[in-house]
C-alpha cells in the first residue's frame, strides 16, 4: 500500500495568525468589489449601448439633469473618501479618536449626498420625470439608485464600525474592520466617478 | 492554544452533537455541506417529479394529462428548480464545502459564518420562490423578454427569487477562492493540490464574476415589469435581444458551474479505482481554469437564431469551437489513466465511467450545436434538450452520484449496500439513455422543445423516451433509498476504503469537528499511487 | 497558510499623500466639468471617460492602496474590468452590426 503524502506527527497548530485573518480578509474584500463592478457592470454595458443607439435621446434628456447638484454632489463623495481614507490611516497608527471622528464625518457626508440626491429626485419628479419616461431616464434612476441603496448600506456598515471604533475595538494591531469599510466606501466613491459624467455632464 | 494539546487527540466526530441549534447556527464546513446536501437532493427529487409529470403527457400525442398552460409552467418550475437550486450551488455548495478544507488541510473555509449566511439566503431565495407558486410563471427557466415581461404570471417573483440566490452562490465562490489561496497547509503547493480543488477555484472564480451579471439582468427585468422601463421593450426603443445578451453572458459560463466540479471529483475517483497516478496532471489542472476562461466569450451560441447579426453569430460559433479542446484534454487524460489501470468497478468508478462516456456525447453534440449553420436546424429542438441533458444528467449528475457514492463512508461514517448501488447505477445509466437518446433523433426530425402536444408521427420515439424516464425515475429510488438505508446501518466506514491518497481519507470517519489535530505538513503530491513521485516537479 | 508564513509589513499611506490624492480628484472634477460645458463633438465622452479612470486609477491606487497589493489583488482587481469590455464590446458588436436592426 502507498504511502499517505504526509506527516502526522509534525504540524502547525490550528488557529489562524492575526496576519492571516487580515490577508484573507483583505482578499475577500477585493473579490467582492469584483463582483459588484460586475453588477453595476449590466447598466453600464446596458447605457453605452443605448447611448449609441440614441445619441439625441441621451443628449437631450442629459440635459434635465442638474449639473450643479450632480457637481456639489461629487465633492462630497470625494471629500468623505478621502475622510474615510485619513481614518483608516489614523487607526493603523493607533489614533483611535481621531479615526471615529473621520469616520463620523464621512458618515455625515454621506448623509448629505442623500439628502442632495433626494432633492434631485424630488425635482425629477415635480417635472413629472419617471424611471418610465424613456430609456435614459431609466438608467439614470436604476443607475443611481443602485448607487444610493450602497451609500445606505456603507452608512449602515460605516455606523456600527464607528461605534466600535469610538470604544475603542480597534487600534493598531487590529484594524480590519476599518480597512474592509473603506474598502467598500472607496467602491461606492469609484462608482459615482463614472456615474457623474455619464449621467450628467455628456449624457 | 498550547494547552489544547490533550484535548484535540480525543475524537469527536463532527456529526456527535445533537439538537436544531447546532444545524441551525453551525459554521462548520461540513455541517454546512450536509445543509446543502439535503436541501439541494430535496430540490432535484422535486423537480425530477416535475419531469416525470412532464414525460407522461407527452407519450401521446395530444394535451389530455395536463392542460398545454400547466405544461409551460410545469417545464419552467422544473427548469428553473434544476438550474438555479439544485445543479448550480450542486457539487460546488455540498461536496465543495465538504471536501475543499479537508483535502487543503485547513480547519475550515475562510469564512466560516459567511458560510452560514450564504446557506441561509439561499433558503431565503427558496421561500420566494416558493411564494411565486401562488401563480408560477410559464415563462421557461431562461424567462426570456419579450414574453417575460408582458406575461400575466408572476415572473417578478420568481426571479427576485433567483436573484436573491445568486448572492448564496457569489458568497461561496468568494469563500472558496480565498480559502484556496490562504488557507493550504504547508507544502500544499498549487502543483500538489488535488483536481477537485483546481476545479472548484475555476468554478468559484464564474459564481464570482459571472453571477452579479444576471443578478442586475433579473433586476432589469422586475424593473420592466414594476416600473414600466423599457430596456427590453422594441416599443420604448429597447432590445429584447439584449436581455439574451446579458442572461447568457451568466447562463453560459453558469452551465460551466454546473460541469466544472463533476470533473474534478472525476479526476479523484479515476485514481484511486484504477490505482494509478492521474494521467496529465497539470494538463487537467490548468484545462479548468481554460475552460472557465473560454466559457466568458462564448455566450451568443444560445443566440443565433434570435436575429443576432452574422458578424457576432460568425465569431461566437468560432469560439464556441474552442471550448472543445480543454475539455477534450481533460476526456484524454482521464481515459489514459484508465489505460492499464487496475481497474475496480466499485460503484463511484462505474458513476465515473459513465460520466465520461455520456458527456462525451454531450460535449460533442454541442460541438455541432456551437456550428452555426447546423444550429439554425437544430436550435430549439429536441437536440438541444438531448445535448443539454447528456451534459447535465450525463455530465453533473453522474459525478454528483459518483461523489455521494465515493465520499459517503467518509462523511457520513457508514456503509450502504453496494451491490444494490450497483443495481441503482444500471438503471439510471439505461433509464437515462432510452429517455435521452431518442430525443436526438426527435430533434433532427425538427420536434421542437416545449410543447405539450406534437404531431402523430413522433409518438413512438416519444412513448420510448416516457418508458425510459421510469427506468430512470426507479434507478433514482433505488439509489436514494440505498443511501438513506445506508445512513441507519450499524457498518461503520473504515477511515480509508479504498487507500485513497488524499488528505480527507487520513483522518477518521467521519472527520473530527476541526478536521486535523494539527496542519499537516505535506510531503508529496496526491495522485502517487503505485509509488510515482510527483509529477515533473 | 504557504502563500505567507512571515508576517507582511502593512503599509500605511501618509495624510500628506492622501491630501495630494484629494487635491488631484478635485482639480480633476473641475476639468471634467468645465471641459463639458465645451462642445468636442464626438470626444466630449471619450475625455470625460478618460478624465474618469485617471480618477478611478488615483482612488484605487491611493485610497484603496491597491498599489501595496499582491498580484492576485490586482488580477481580481482588473479581471472584472476586462470582462465588462467584453460584455460591452460583443454586444455593441451585434447590435450594430445586425442587417435588421431590432
Ligand atoms: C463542449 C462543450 C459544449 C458546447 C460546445 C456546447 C454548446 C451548446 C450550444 C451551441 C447550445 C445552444 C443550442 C441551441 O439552443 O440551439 C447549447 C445549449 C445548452 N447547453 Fe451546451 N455546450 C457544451 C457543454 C455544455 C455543458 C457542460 C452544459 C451543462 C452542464 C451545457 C448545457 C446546455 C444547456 C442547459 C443548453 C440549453 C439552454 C436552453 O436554451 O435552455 N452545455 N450548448
Ligand atoms: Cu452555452
């Protein structure tokens, strides 16, 4: 009978180093954000296809869309990134107020881009604009409101990380859950850069 | 953990403790798998009824069993219960789990409790669809637009179903492939893993990056429905043809989800039952991640009747071509490990044997499908339901029931009866042929798929392929039976029955809770059976 | 656990680096703006794209420190994108090139 191909007797022990839950939960995070360029993937191939077809139609309708609002919103996305990116830098050295207190801003920041997108689609609708209005209209509600729900959730996930942070769960050794939010916080910033000029600014 | 030493050479099987909240809330690999094991074995017993329903209006010649309306939704529910519950999340979600910590030497996936949550939304993804039956759809399981959308049934329903489960599925993949790439034991190298680990990376890697695509296409399609959109809709300056382009660009790489993981427990049974080292190990290894590669540009062979343009039609029937040739090297390589081999045609092997056979009948078929000009004849005929099935029945099933058969004394600890699963392996092998074969010849002859009537002159091909699906339907009983009966019998499995070679089959059976009292160091490839040392290394 | 038995250094990205990457992405913003209220034609969305991934690329790099990972991060980072061109492209393809246009 053949030889099993290994050893019994030697071996490591079971549990996983701190520096292994971090690469794996790094990768993992990675391989989700893969799978969400994916899923916003559909309405892109979906609104450069239609873009093609209808220039006039985009061109046209791009046009009832609120540059500034689009504008003022995208400084906010951008400034919470870069909020959330000074948090995380302030936890992996150990600043813990520091870094719940970036995250708290970044948590109001994205707040006010609600608040800014709720006005707009207020706005759309007061103009008696639909998702069925015609197939620009469309995307740009299923676009953007796929968009909202991850600013919600991020908030959602951003929220619980934060308290967490303020008692003080996580410092140097230990700032996973810090990272993996941003991770996903950058994502919805990254989305929303293609999004803007897409939607508002060529149509 | 220094002090745990003591503890962990105490064997505790993973299945001793007791009670619904240790099921409920496990994050054991295992456990998990055994979760998915029932839920999807319900799920393909339910729709194999379904199918037997189907068979029997359709050996005569007219609707007189069920009505033509309940047809459509009877081969839409069994489609879509077969695709989406039970042969997608498959071998991947039960066997995976299972197996893939243990042959790798780690306790556990990467993310044990994500596990858990993958499963729960996966039943989750169940219970709507099991809402939707309040008026099931009849759309088919592809739910193409524009009938989709214009249908009265509650298609809405359904899909969100569909999508919801698609999460469970994406959750997995993500799971498997970080465990893969973080979780092996030492000296477990990429060239030393066994087969069914670098298939199950391939088909983790389509569940990832394929499945968010018919996600939002689904999406679209409840938007269609809820909100008026009109991206599918020629009236509001949609495309139909373009809900085919994203539902394919999942749905083809997702029949490679299906296939994938029977290959690799192929590869792990011809092995240890021809007890040689597998024939072109790396060949085989690398031939799955080709053909999930190759499986993301191949998507418009569904299409190319649906008035895609020539130019597209041309070069996807081209590509197509070239999904043949990984795996006709994986057909190759296992063949030549048969060559010579010891051959031991325990019931596992004769599932194996049979896969290669019948999915060399599919494989080949689709060849033909996959020219464009033959398609034009035979796209949506009886071929295509013959080609499908000889790959899924032929193909998945087959290495579903070779892996039950071949892993049950390890997970379950116990024995079944093995000259009965012989006699169960006979019948659904016959059964599935006199069901299946016929169908191909029904198809050139131009009977088209999904309907309930036909006419006259096809009805003793179509009697034949009735009679042949109670063979079948009996050689299922039988063997689930057996399985079950197996699982109350006093015959312990002995750890290692058949001298397998590979991690799972060195710790006891059933596995303890945390698999391995420690990581195993490996020292050698898994396949050296008649003493071969690693390949090439 | 063979991919990395020593402990990785983690490295952390300086406030000053992000302050430049911020500065970058709003003068970025500004261009893509002003540029749109410009008539090129043709080229206003092929800028406006490009602008847009050079901003993308500074987030991922920088905020994301995609520029500190391993090779495996940046092919799950990169796969996606190149399977969205071809989703994208294969169906432009047919569409455009159908002789009945649907
Ligand atoms: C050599 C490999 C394969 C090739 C070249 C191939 C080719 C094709 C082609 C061209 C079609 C479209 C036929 C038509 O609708 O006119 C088709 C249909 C189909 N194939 Fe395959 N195939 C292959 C393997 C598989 C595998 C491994 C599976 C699943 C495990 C599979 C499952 C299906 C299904 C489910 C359909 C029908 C879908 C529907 O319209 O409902 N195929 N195949
Ligand atoms: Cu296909």
């Amino acid at each position: 009978m053949e030889q099993a191909n290994m050893d019994h007797a030697e071996g490591h022990d079971l549990h996983l180093t701190p520096e292994q839950e971090y690469g794996i939960s790094k990768l993992g995070m990675w391989l989700f954000l893969g799978t969400e360029i994916m899923l916003f993937g559909g309405l892109f191939a979906a609104y450069a296809i239609f873009r093609a077809k209808y220039p006039e139609m985009f061109l046209e309708s791009h046009q009832e869309l609120n540059r500034e609002m689009g504008a003022v919103n995208t400084c906010i996305l951008i400034f919470s990134s870069l909020t959330m990116a000074i948090g995380v830098t302030a936890i992996q050295r150990g600043k813990q107020m520091l870094a719940g207190i970036m995250i708290l801003v970044t948590i109001i920041c994205g707040l006010g881009f609600g608040v800014v997108k709720y006005f707009e689609y207020g706005a759309k609708f007061a103009h008696h604009i639909y998702p069925d209005t015609n197939i620009f209209f469309s995307l740009y509600f299923m676009m953007t409101g796929l968009h909202m729900l991850h600013v919600f959730i991020g908030l959602a996930v951003l929220g619980v990380i934060m308290v967490l942070t303020f008692k003080g769960k996580f410092n140097e050794k230990y700032s996973t859950p810090v990272e993996m939010g941003g991770l996903y916080w950058h994502l919805v910033d990254l989305v929303w850069i293609y999004l803007f000029p897409l939607l508002y600014l060529v149509g | 953990m220094a002090n745990h030493t003591v503890a962990t050479n105490v064997y505790v099987p993973f299945l001793e403790q007791k009670g619904f909240l240790s099921w409920f809330l496990t994050t054991d690999h295992k456990r998990i798998g055994i979760l998915y094991l029932i839920s999807i074995s319900l799920f393909f017993l339910i729709a194999g009824v379904l199918a037997l329903l189907m068979r029997f209006e359709l050996m005569t010649p007219m609707s007189d069993f069920v009505s033509p309306h309940t047809y459509n939704v009877l081969f839409t529910l069994h489609g879509s219960l077969m695709v989406f519950f039970f042969i997608v999340p498959g071998l991947a979600a039960s066997f995976g789990n299972f197996l893939i910590p243990l042959m790798i030497g780690a306790p556990d996936v990467a993310f044990p409790k994500l596990n858990l949550a993958s499963y729960w939304i996966y039943i989750v993804g169940a219970i709507i669809t099991l809402i939707a039956l309040l008026s099931p759809a009849d759309t088919g399981w592809t739910f193409y637009t524009p009938y989709s959308a214009t249908t009265d049934t509650d298609v809405v329903m359904i899909t969100f179903g569909v999508f919801v489960l698609g999460f469970s599925s994406i959750l997995t993949g993500m799971n498997f492939i970080v465990t893969i790439h973080k979780m092996r034991a030492p000296g477990m190298t990429w060239h030393r893993l066994p087969l069914f680990i670098w298939a199950s990376y391939a088909t983790a890697v389509l569940q990832l990056l394929a499945t968010p695509v018919v996600g939002i296409t689904l999406l679209m399609l409840i938007a269609e429905r809820s909100l008026g959109v009109g991206f599918f809709d020629p009236a509001k300056g949609g495309d139909p043809v373009l809900f085919q382009n994203f539902f394919w660009f999942y749905s083809h790489p997702a029949v490679y989800i299906m296939i994938i993981p029977a290959m690799g427990v192929i590869s792990e049974i011809i092995p240890v039952f021809a007890r040689k080292p597998i024939f072109g190990y790396k060949a085989i290894a690398y031939s799955s991640l080709g053909i999930a590669f190759i499986s993301f540009l191949v998507w418009a062979h569904h299409m190319f009747t649906s008035g895609i343009s020539e130019v597209a039609a041309t070069i996807f029937s081209f590509l197509t071509f070239l999904v043949a040739i990984p795996t006709a090297i994986k057909v190759f390589n296992w063949t030549a490990t048969l060559y010579k081999g010891s051959i031991e045609l325990h019931s596992a092997m004769l599932y194996a044997l049979g896969f290669i056979f019948l999915f060399t009948i599919g494989g080949l078929t689709g060849v033909f499908l996959g020219a464009l000009a033959v398609d034009i004849h035979l796209h949506d005929t009886y071929f295509v339901v013959a080609h499908m099935h000889y790959v899924m029945i032929g193909g998945t099933v087959m290495g579903f029931f070779g892996a039950l058969h071949f892993w049950y004394p390890k997970w379950f600890g116990k024995m079944f009866n093995e000259s009965v699963a012989k006699l169960a392996w006979f019948l659904v092998f016959v059964g599935f042929n006199i069901t299946f074969f016929p169908q191909f010849f029904l198809g050139i002859q131009g009977m088209p798929r999904r309907y309930a009537t036909y006419p006259e002159e096809f009805e003793s091909l179509m009697a034949l392929s009735t009679y042949g699906s109670w063979i079948l339907g009996l050689g299922v009983l039988i063997m689930t039976v057996n399985l079950i009966k197996g699982l109350f019998s006093d015959e312990k499995a002995p750890q290692n029955p058949y001298g397998s070679l590979s991690l799972e089959w060195q710790v006891p059976s059933p596995p303890p809770t945390l698999n391995f009292d420690k990581i195993p160091i490996v020292t050698d490839w898994t396949y050296g059976y008649g003493k071969k040392k690693e390949v090439d290394a | 656990m063979s991919e990395h038995t020593h402990s990785q250094e983690k490295h952390i990205t300086s406030y000053k680096t992000y302050f430049i990457v911020w500065v970058a992405l709003m003068v970025l913003t500004f261009v893509t703006v002003y540029i749109s209220y410009l008539d090129f034609g043709q080229l206003n969305i092929v800028i406006a794209m490009v602008v847009a991934s050079i901003k993308a690329g500074a987030v991922a790099l920088f905020f994301m420190h995609l520029k500190f990972e391993d090779s495996i991060t940046w092919l799950f980072a990169l796969f996606p994108i190149a399977l969205l061109f071809l989703l994208i492209g294969m169906t432009i393809l047919d569409t455009f090139t159908r002789i009945f246009p649907i």
